[in-house]
C-alpha cells in the first residue's frame, strides 16, 4: 500500500453529544484508512453511531476531537471546527451522496435533477455526464419524466446518477434502499457493485441490511460508537 | 380639521361660481322690475315673472318657424333654443290685464334692450327702450317719441318692413328723432317686430289654442 | 442545464396558490401605489395650474379705491383715486414678485341706460403685461390689441352679449363719445371678468386725460412668502393691499394634506406587500429545509441559496409590480372618475396621471421593499446546515 492509495485516514475521530447534562459518546475515538477504489461497509444496530461517523467521513459534520486527512489533506485535526462554506468546499470536490429518502426535486425531470448539482459546481468536462449517467443506469428512456411518475428504485438510481454528475471521488450511501423492497434492493446493490469494480468508485455505505453490507469489501461494525473491523 | 373645513368652503364657492353662470344666461330683464312694472303698467297691482324658452315651448319646428315670420338676418334671435326670454304677466287685482316683455337688439354702438307692455289682444300699451348707446341716444327716449308707438299691433308690420325701412301705414309714419343714429332708429323697429313676434308665439298662438 | 433562476421559477410553481395569492397582493399594492402616486402627481399639477389661471394674487391701489368693477360702478367712479405708474417700477424690484401690471380703472354716466342711467366701467390694461396675467382667457372670437395705444376693445363675454356686440363692432365711452372698435371677444371664465371692458391702458389714459393708474395687479413667485410682501407692500405710500392668498394658501395646504395621505396609505401598501412577502417566502424556506439541505451536500454555496431564494422574491415582486402598473394604467380612468366622486374639490384636467418615470420608480420601489422582506427568508435558508435536514438516527 503506497501514501497515494491511501484516500482518506481518521484518527481517534470523536463526536460528543451532549443531552441534558449527560454527555454522548456517538463516535469514540474511531482511526481508520480507506484506500482508493475500495468498498467499505457500516453495519451496526440503531444508535450505534454508524451514520455520525460516515457523516464525519463526508465531511457533513465537525467532529469534537480527532484528525481527518481526505485525498492527502488535513481536513479537520487544526483544532478549530469548519464552517458551513469550507466544508461545502471539501464536499463538492470529493462527494457524492445519496440518502435512504432519495431527496429529488419533485418539479423538477429527471434529467433537471441530475443536473441540478451543476447549477452550483461544475467540474471540467462534466458536460455529458447527465446523459451517460442517465444511460449507464437505464434511464435514458425516463429522463423527461417527474420524479413522482417513476417507481422507487428508479427514483434512487436518479439519485445515484445526481451523486456521481460531478465525477466525485467517494460515494456516500447512506441507507441506499432503505426505503425499497428486496428486489429493488438487489437491483441498487448490483449498480453499486458495479461502479465500484469497473469505474473505481471508492464507496463508504451504511446498511443494517446484511445482503448489502455484505458487497462492500470491508465491512466494518460499530458498537457504542467504536469501530470493530470484521 | 381646520384644513377640511377650508376644502369644503372652497368647494363651496367653486360649485356656486358654476350655479351663477348657469343663471347668467337669462335674455332680458327689466333693470328694477318692482319700479318699472307700474311705470309702464299704471292700472297694474301685481306680476309674476314667467321663463318662457323656444326649446320647450315647441322647440326646433318652433325656432324656425319665428325665424321665418322674422325673415331677416338682422333680427336674429342671437340666442340659443334653451335660453329662457323673462316674460312680466302683469294683473290687476286677481285679473290678468297683460304682459311686459323685452327684447335684445343690436345698435350701432351697443346693445338695444327694447321692452313694451301689451294688453291682452296684444295691442302696445307702452314703449320704453332700457337701454341704447350713442351720442344722440337720448332722443330714442324722449317721451313724444315713445308715444307713437302705443296702440300699434303685430298687424302694423304686414304693410311695413322694418330692414328695407319701406312701406305705408302708421309706422311708416313714424319720424326719425335722430337722423344722424339711423342704424339705431331701424334697430328699434326691427326690435319692436321681433317681440312682437315672439309675444305673439309665445302668449297670443298657444292662449287661442285653448279651449 | 438548468439555471438558478429556472429552479427558482419552479419552486414558484410547486405552490400555485400561494405564488398566485402573493403575487395579487404584491400586484395591488402597486397598483394602489401607482394609482396613489399618480394622483398626487396629477392633483398637485391640476392645483398648481389652478393657482396658475388665478392670474394676480395681490392688488396694490390707492387707499380708498374700490377694487371690484361692481362696487366702482356702484360708486359711479367717483371713489377713484391715482397713482402714478412709476409705483409698478418700485414693486417689481421685491424679491417675491414674479410680475406686475398697471391697470387703470376708469367709470363712465351712460344717461341712456335704465330709467335714470348707468355707469359704464373701463379696464386700461397694458397689452405687454396684462394677458400674461390671465393665461387662462380663452378667446371666442378675434385677439388682444394690435397695437399699445389703439383705438379698440377686448370684451368679456357677458359685455359683448350684453352690448351685442361681435368682433369688427363699434362700441361709444358714453360721456367721452370716443368710439373704440372691437377686436376680441373672451369666453365665459366664470368671473367678474366676463362683464369687463378692456381697453388699451394709454388710450384710456388718453380718453380720461390723465397718465397715472388706479392698481397694479401683482403675481407673487411660486413658493414666496406672501404675508412678507404685503408687509412690505404696505410701507407704500397712500396705498392698500388687496389679496387672494387665502386661496392660494388653501390650495397648498390641500396640495400638502393631499401628500400626507398618499404617502401614509403609499406606506401601509408597501408594508402589506411586505409582509406578504416575508409570509410566502419563509414559509417556502421552511418548507424546503430538507431540500435546501440537499442542494448543500450537492455544492451549493450558502451564498448560493441566499441568491435562490432572493431570486424567488425578485420574480415574485417584478411580475407582481408590473400586472400592478399595468392595471393602474389600465384602470387610471376609473380611478380618476372614483377620486373625484371622492374628493369635494377636484380641479380640472386629468386628476391621475402615471408616466414612465413614477412606474419605474414604484416598480424599483416594490422590488427593493421585496428583496429587503426576502432577506430574512433568504439568511435562513443560507444558513441551514444539511446534517440538520436528514439527520436521522445514528
């Protein structure tokens, strides 16, 4: 394993909640390393921290202490939390991010939702990302479609397609098919997989659904807030 | 408040500024009708003023034809068809005995407001000219010229034309006081005809036609 | 691609009741606004030209001169009294005197007038100076004198019908037996003028063998101090000082209540429109955080967001501001015939009047009042983090 392999190191990453008086451990003191083009699974029971560390990871969160290097720079570790316009920054470089609630625009085609991220950011030669994604994910045939006249999955895979528009390094899934039967489940999963293997995605996910956690290559557990590699 | 009070007098004497030119426009007057009447009424005791208009005593069918029985440009009405003409009915007692009724007319160097007082078969009783300018003007005035013309009647006129100055019969007769004002001395005739006629339209035609 | 700007038209039209609910009160509130501005613009005009046709404010006259052509004749013209016309040369030296007119007033027996005789009253106005005076003259036939001194008249309308008289007629001074030729003939004004003789000042002052006046006809400048310049006016010797300022002073002040009220009920409009602003718009936001959360983790700047939601406002109070200009156009009519139902005094001429330059400036004013309530909404929305809006639990 080189230094350039490496994407992204956590060190002793830790997020404090405070309820009342108590305070929460949600993540404690978490290090790990996740190398370029690997997929890398967060199981765990409700309340186990999983999606406050993968929120840390994508960089939607400041952590309480800890360190974290994203693509060879120090991200969070100088002491001082980022505010909302640096993390944007970080985020739109590196993520793309697709949630159990899939969070499309319902006024908006499927083919404006994709391109929606590029009103914002557009990173060079992204122009016909739209279409190819759109293509690549069998949905060329919906692209002028509203979000409310197509099925679940295919609501996700449009969100799939809006999280990589902008060639992002890492995908971050967060509850990918929560919201989708077993079929549509599988149908995500494989898509996933297959971005992974052949176009290299690196993919941090959290699942408590075993069959998907199982595809990533690393899977690991968490418990209380720790980080149990399996 | 004070300030509202202030608009509402302005509008006040705006909107009366407008009512007062609406009444401008009546034809002819006598200056002081309470002394005048009796002067040229004696046997008179009372009047009532009546406007009498030609737009609603027959209206256009009637303006024309006056303006035929006139025939002439020189004694236009210069009046509109709405303007009401201030006709005096003069009674004695209870009795109506007859009318005072004035006309406009133009002289040389002014207007002439020509009046006469006329019994109830139309027949002049007096004469009285109100109004007449120029340097000799006075003779117009003069008692023995304003008694010729008492017991002249609308019939006189047929064998007497008052624009041409030609024709027989008792005004044929009638000499000029002033020579010099000769306008004004036609002017005077061709008043007299002109409310001749009208009186005649207004009061004599419409009282015969009654039952 | 899809623009900021198409994704805030259509956020717009995910609520078409409420957008179209906001866009009517916005769209009311400039049309109040246009109509209310137009019509202080077009009272004051309408007023101001009144105070225009009002000729002179101010007569200065020797002390004891009747200065009403009625009471002259009722006196016979016996009260007259002169001065000289040097004293129009003292009194265009003030600073508050925007003009001056000699006048001189002149009363003739006419013994062929009544059943005992009449006066007949003369104006002497000077040709240079005295239609200036009198903008508001409207001749019915014929003009002014064609020359200072000329042998002729101008008169009102109820002289000429009186004296039967039409333009190329002879009129005699009774008395003097000057004929003058009539020259032109004024339509009804409404006023004492209407029963005026005007001659040509040097040759009343010819036919009455003197060179002095009776009056100077005074018009005071626009915004001067008219209580001052009667102060001043009456250190003059032997004179008095007659005013119409009352009116003037009326006229303003209902120039300037006028001006309160519009911009008090200006005012309430903008802040109806205001808040119906900030309603719909926030609501929006509120609505959208999860949403807004999104396009967060999408790349969008809090800037960005900012100037999304501040857009939503911009489209909201321009199409709403100009369907409201459009109406008051449409309607200025209407609006017109309304006010003047309303109002007890209304002055001639058009009383609403709306031109390009006041819509623009509703417009811009409407726009700038809807960016200041979107601001608000716009800061919210910018600041919201997008853990906030999908944070489960974890």
């Amino acid at each position: 394993m080189t230094v350039s392999d490496v994407l992204l190191e956590a060190r002793d990453l830790t997020r404090l909640y405070t309820r009342g008086s108590e305070a929460i451990r949600a993540v404690d003191g978490v290090s790990l390393t996740i190398r370029r083009g690997e997929f890398v699974s967060f199981m765990g029971r409700s309340g186990s921290g999983k999606t406050t560390l993968v929120n840390l990871l994508g960089c939607l969160d400041n952590p309480t202490g800890g360190e974290l290097d994203l693509a060879g720079r120090k991200i969070f570790g100088e002491g001082k939390p980022l505010g909302e316009r640096d993390l944007t920054r970080v985020r739109r470089e590196l993520f793309g991010y697709i949630f159990q609630n899939f969070y499309l625009i319902h006024t908006l085609t499927v083919r404006e939702n994709v391109a929606l991220p590029l009103a914002f950011y557009r990173k060079a030669g992204v122009e016909d990302e739209v279409e190819r994604l759109l293509k690549m994910l069998g949905m060329e045939h919906r692209m002028d479609h509203l979000p409310g006249q197509i099925s679940g999955g295919e609501m996700q895979r449009v969100a799939i397609a809006r999280a990589l528009v902008n060639r992002p390094e890492i995908l971050l899934a967060d509850e990918p098919t929560g919201n989708l039967d077993t079929k549509r489940s599988e149908e995500i999963g494989d898509i996933l997989q297959e971005l992974n293997r052949n176009g290299a995605l690196t993919i941090i996910m959290v699942s408590h659904n075993p069959d998907l956690a199982r595809l990533g290559g690393r899977r690991i557990e968490m418990r209380d807030g720790r980080a149990y590699e399996s | 408040m004070i300030t509202s009070v202030k608009v509402i007098l302005l509008a006040l004497v705006l909107s009366l500024a407008a009512a007062s030119v609406v009444l401008a426009a009546v034809a002819c007057d006598l200056n002081d009708a309470d002394r005048d009447v009796p002067r040229l009424f004696r046997e008179s005791t009372s009047y009532k003023v009546v406007y009498v208009s030609i737009g609603e005593r027959g209206g256009a069918p009637l303006l024309k034809r006056i303006e035929n029985r006139l025939g002439s440009a020189y004694l236009q009405l210069y009046a509109p068809i709405d303007v009401p003409y201030t006709l005096y009915e003069i009674y004695r007692n209870k009795e109506k005995v007859g009318y005072i009724h004035g006309v406009n007319q133009k002289g040389q160097f002014g207007g002439i407001q020509i009046f006469m007082a006329q019994d109830l078969a139309g027949k002049v009783k007096s004469f009285y000219i109100q109004k007449i300018s120029g340097k000799s003007a006075g003779k117009f005035r003069e008692a023995a010229f304003v008694k010729k013309f008492v017991g002249i009647s609308l019939k006189d006129f047929d064998s007497y034309d008052p624009v041409s100055g030609k024709g027989s019969g008792k005004i044929a007769e009638i000499p000029n006081p002033a020579p010099e004002m000769e306008t004004d001395f036609y002017g005077v005739l061709r008043g007299l005809k002109k409310n001749l006629v009208l009186m005649n339209e207004f009061v004599f035609t419409s009282e015969r036609g009654k039952p | 691609m899809i623009t900021p700007f198409q994704i805030a038209c259509k956020n717009l039209l995910r609520k078409k009741v409420r957008t179209c609910l906001t866009l009517v009160g916005i769209m009311l509130s400039t049309w109040v606004m246009v109509s209310l501005f137009g019509f202080n613009e077009g009272y004051e005009k309408a007023l101001n030209r009144d105070i225009e046709n009002m000729g002179y404010q101010l007569m200065v006259m020797a002390k004891g001169c009747p200065y009403e052509a009625a009471t002259m004749m009722l006196q016979g013209g016996k009260g007259l009294r002169y001065m000289e016309q040097s004293m129009v040369n003292d009194i265009i030296k003030e600073p508050e005197v925007e003009k001056v007119t000699p006048i001189l007033m002149q009363a003739y027996f006419d013994p062929n007038k009544g059943e005992s005789g009449g006066i007949a009253g003369y104006f002497g106005v000077d040709p240079a100076s005295y239609p200036a005076m009198k903008p508001f003259f409207r001749f019915r036939a014929g003009g002014w004198f064609h020359d200072p001194a000329a042998a002729e008249v101008v008169m009102g309308y109820e002289a000429a019908e009186l004296e039967q008289r039409e333009v190329g007629d002879l009129t005699l001074v009774p008395e003097k037996n000057v004929q003058l030729k009539v020259v032109g003939i004024l339509e009804r004004t409404g006023t004492q003028d209407d029963g005026t003789i005007f001659v040509p000042l040097k040759k009343l002052q010819q036919i009455a063998g003197t060179d002095k006046i009776t009056t100077v006809g005074i018009k005071v400048k626009k915004d001067a101090d008219m209580a001052k310049l009667e102060t001043k006016l009456y250190q003059l010797k032997d004179v008095q000082v007659v005013s119409f300022s009352q009116v003037k002073q009326t006229i303003l002040k209902l120039i300037a209540t006028a001006r309160v009220m519009v911009l008090s009920i200006a005012i309430v409009a903008i802040l109806i429109a205001m808040v119906g602003v900030i309603n719909t718009v926030l609501m929006s936001v509120l609505e959208r955080v999860q949403e807004i959360g999104i396009l967060k983790t999408m790349g969008a700047m809090p800037g960005d967001i900012f100037l999304l939601v501040w857009t939503e406002t911009l489209i909201i109070c321009s199409v709403g501001g100009i369907a409201g200009i459009g109406f008051a156009l449409l309607f200025a009519r209407v609006t017109d015939i309304l006010v003047r139902r309303i109002l007890p005094y209304a002055p001639g001429g058009g009383l609403v009047a709306i031109n390009a330059r006041m819509s623009l400036l509703t417009l811009g004013t409407i726009v700038a009042v809807g960016l200041l309530s979107g601001l608000y909404p716009a800061w919210r929305a910018g600041r919201v983090r997008p853990l906030e809006s999908i944070r489960r639990e974890g």
